[in-house]
C-alpha cells in the first residue's frame, strides 16, 4: 500500500531529527500521538501537534508518559497509527504499558530520544543508555524490535520502517534516538508519497460471528478488528486464548508466550537492518549504532589509512540481536570494537554471540 | 547543525555550531572553527580559545570586549544591537548578525540567506527580520576595505598582523 498524499512533505527541508521522525510518522499514515514532552524529544510532539491537524489528526498532550503510553493504545484500537515519544526518564514510565501492548500484540511505536541518566541524568546530552531498557524493560518474557537512527534523514526513513514493523508484527517497536540525531539539523529529502510503501493494519477479513481475536489462522500473527465495527473481543494483559478472554492455565501461557516470541524470532532475516563496509577479510571489526556509528566512520577511515584492516558493521535493527551476522564474521575476527555512549550495554551481545568464535580477542569494552 | 543549551528556558549561555562539506559529515560538533560569532562576553572567553588559528571573529560590538586574540585572527564588528533597535525590535540582532555574517565572509550567496531568513522565522515577522537582515548587510559592505595585499575586501579592525 502506498502511503496517504496529505501526510507527505514531499521536497528538501533542513530539519533536526525530531522534525524528521514526525515527518516520518505522519508520512506512513499516523493520524494519533499522545505525549507528555520531555527534552531532548519535545519537538516530535511540538511539530506534530502543529502538523496533525492539517491532515486530520489528534494530538493529546496527556497528564504524564503513563497515560500517554496506554492512551495511544486506545486509539490503535480504535484503528489509528499511534505513536508516543519520550526520552529516558518517561520511557522508564511507560515500562509497564510496553508490556501491555506486547501481551495484547498492539501495533504501535515509542520514540526514545535517548539522553544521559540514570534519573533526569544530562537532558540536554546524548546517550544510549536505554538499549538494554528498550530490550528487557518490561517485566515478562518477550521479543522487540528496536531501531536506531545516525542521521535525521534516518529519523524520517526508519520512522516509517518502524511503523510498518509494528504492524506488520503486531508489536511496539522502539525507535532509539538520541539528542545529537534527534537536535542535529541536516538535509532530509521526503520521496513522493507513491513512493513511500505502508504496511496497513492486518484487519479481520471475517465476519463479527466468524472472528476470534486472537486466532492466528496459520499465521503467527493474528488479524485485528477496531472498537466500533460491531465485531465482540475483549483486550487483557491478562493471559488469554484466542477467544482473547483471560485463560490462566500453563498450556495457554506456553502456546501465547512461545508465538509472542518466534513470531519475531522467526522472522529475524527480514527485521535485521545492517549497513556493511569492508568486512571481507577485516581483522578487526567495530560495531556500531545510531550517532556512534558516524563518529566511528572517521576512526575507521584514520585506522585504514595506517593499514589496518577494518571492517564496519552498523546495526540499523538492534532488537532482536543480529547474532546471526556476529557469528558468522567471529571466526575470521580478532577482535570486535564496540563503541556506544554508556559503559557497556551491546558489546554484551557481541560477546555473547562471538564467544568462543572470534580470534584473539573477543570484544573491547569502552573503558571506565 | 547542532545546538547547545541548558535545561535553563531564557537567559543562559547557548551555541550553534554549523559544518559544512562536501564530504559526508561524520563528527557532528565543531572543534576549531574558522568562522565564530560572538555575541556575550560570556560566550567570548569561553569559546574564542577555540577558535582555529588564522580563524574569523565577528562580535556585537556593545556587548564584546575583544582582548588578547592571535594576532592572525582577523576581526569583524557590528553593532548588531543599535541596529535592531533602529526598527523596533532588539529581538531581530540575530538577523542583522546574520546579514553582517553574508556581507563580510563573502561564504554564501546574500540571495539563499536571504530566503533562509525568511523561512526559519513566523510569516508574520518575515518582513521584520528581512529588513534586519538588509540592515546587517548594509553595515557588512560599507565597511569592507579593499586591501590591496590580499586584492580582497575586507575590513580588518583589531588583530592586525
């Protein structure tokens, strides 16, 4: 499907990435976002509230990220798009409503433009510190998707691949920004709408007495229906079957939790985002993602220009893991470099995948 | 372009920093600019050491004291602040540094600031800030001297060789 022409800004702007990801939203169709503003993410919110109503929308500043994190899931519901955009200390607050929107398979998009914490931290600094939050924030066993943005023209493209993410695996995918992307003004070029594909809702095609909301059909995702069309279902975070009423018995949480999870898992080839530079023959490759992954460009560049060789492996996707790509380079790797701004959090899982593959070596730690 | 701030709303010292390339820009704060605009005093001592080696000065000329700068350094001064008074608003001195930043760097075409004025301001101070920047321009020109050792215009005030 192709996108709806009144959202599109089609043209060159010179906007910041919080611009850029609200062009990038209303770009793919969403018509609803509920917020509470907080630096460095203000300006997704300001500049939809301004945008919204010129193409028919709602915007609702909500009392705080709680309420605006389920509130948003009321309109999905209700059959909008739907996102929310918060930064570290309200992305903390919506923990418990990511949760909801994986068990009820609400497909929607939290922005986090990530900046220093813990707590009210650095507002005005960049971080990626929430990468672990954005994976296992959530109480509960489940799968995300997380994307990552280097360029405000990222923060337009990958908006648009988060929605259609969101959709078309009926999930809450996090898309992590940080305040450099997210403040950093730079040349965004918005395609024509007919150039721009839209993942649409997986609606029921049944009829109101044929419908189980959670029936999968076959498929690992089921197909929805909204508030108001006349069709009976019930939404709990409560464990429940495919009727979607609560059923609290240990073979309905194992057949629910075990299809949350691989229907992501099982689809990782087709969610797995990565931009790749020389790694043919590298021996040392640097991992990296969001603004990191530009500094490091220059490092690379400087390390190549000595004779090293070294490879690139940026992760567009960050959740779920690309272990697969991390394995098949560490045998033929002495070392990994993984450069992010916190102490630590993906060269974890580029441990975890390397381990007892790679050469000398397993990964560098950012030091202390 | 980035941006600098404090979680203070008015009042506190903020930056802009913009790079321009025709390579991809893979850093994207500045770290020795050649051209820096100055508007506090506050802002002079704490960023002019930064300033490349040879770079460009420009400062509001009743708000900065210029003192102990490289002697490579070149100069330019505009009284930014009288001149948006002389239309009303003070507010506006940012467009008329902007027009003196066109007129004495020589950088950008006047006509594409000109337009980028216009659009990064409300349509209803268009008009305001345009003639703002038209004043900045203006006092920019009339003070380039030809030196006849670079065969440029210039105006070169405190830092002479």
């Amino acid at each position: 499907m192709k996108a709806d022409p009144r959202g599109v800004l089609t043209g060159t702007h010179f906007i910041d990435g919080d611009h850029a990801c609200c062009e990038g939203a209303l770009a793919v169709g969403s018509r609803f976002a509920a917020g509470y503003p907080i630096t460095p993410s203000t300006e997704v919110l300001e500049r939809f509230a301004a945008r919204v109503p010129t193409v028919g929308g709602t915007f609702i500043q909500m009392e705080d990220e709680l309420a605006a994190s389920i509130t948003l899931q009321g309109a999905v519901w209700g059959g909008a798009k739907a996102f929310t955009v918060t930064s570290g200390p309200g992305f903390s607050l919506m923990m418990e409503h990511i949760g909801y929107a994986v068990m009820t398979e609400t497909p929607c998009v939290f922005v986090d433009v990530q900046r220093g914490g813990p707590s009210t931290g650095l507002p005005t600094l960049p971080a990626q510190a929430d990468m672990m939050q954005a994976r296992w924030g959530s109480h509960g066993d489940y799968e995300i998707i997380a994307l990552c943005p280097n360029s405000p023209q990222e923060c337009f493209d990958l908006t648009i691949k988060a929605f259609n993410f969101s959709e078309d695996f009926r999930v809450p995918v996090m898309f992590m920004m940080d305040e450099v992307v997210g403040h950093m003004t730079e040349k965004v070029v918005i395609p024509p709408a007919d150039e721009i594909e839209v993942v649409p809702r997986r609606h029921t095609k049944r009829s109101v007495d044929d419908y189980l909301p959670y029936a999968t059909n076959g498929d690992q995702v089921a197909e929805m229906a909204h508030a108001g069309e006349g069709y009976k279902f019930h939404v709990t975070g409560l464990t429940h079957d495919e009727h979607g009423y609560p059923n609290m018995t240990p073979q309905t949480q194992d057949k629910l939790i075990r299809r949350l999870q691989s229907k992501i898992r099982d689809a990782v080839d087709r969610i797995t985002l990565l931009e790749e530079d020389g790694l043919e023959g590298a021996d040392v490759v640097v991992v990296s993602y969001g603004i990191t992954s530009r500094v490091a460009q220059r490092a690379i560049e400087l390390a190549r220009q000595q004779g090293l060789r070294v490879g690139k492996l940026r992760l567009i996707t960050c959740w779920p893991f690309p272990e697969k790509r991390i394995r098949e380079l560490a045998p033929d790797t002495k070392a990994f470099v993984v450069p992010e701004l916190n102490l630590g959090q993906m060269v974890r899982e580029v441990e975890r995948a390397a381990r007892a593959l790679a050469g000398r070596a397993s990964s560098c730690r950012p030091s202390s | 372009m980035t941006q600098n701030f404090g979680p203070e709303a008015r009042g506190a010292a903020c930056t802009a920093q913009l790079l321009l390339s025709d390579q991809p820009i893979l850093y994207p704060y500045v770290t020795q600019p050649d051209i820096m605009v100055v508007m506090s005093q506050e802002a002079y001592t704490r960023f002019v050491p930064e300033l490349k080696e040879g770079g460009t000065l420009i400062v509001e000329q009743d708000l900065v004291r210029v003192a102990d700068l490289p002697r490579q350094t070149k100069v330019y001064s505009c009284p930014a602040t009288r001149l948006a008074e002389e239309l009303g608003k003070r507010m506006v001195l940012n467009s008329v540094m902007v027009g003196f930043f066109t007129a004495v760097t020589q950088l950008l075409k006047p006509e594409a600031v000109r337009r980028a004025v216009a659009d990064s301001v409300p349509s209803t101070l268009q008009e305001l800030n345009l003639k703002a920047f038209e004043n900045g321009y203006g006092y920019g020109v009339k003070s380039l001297v030809f030196n006849p050792h670079s065969q440029e215009l210039e105006q070169v005030i405190y830092a002479k060789e």
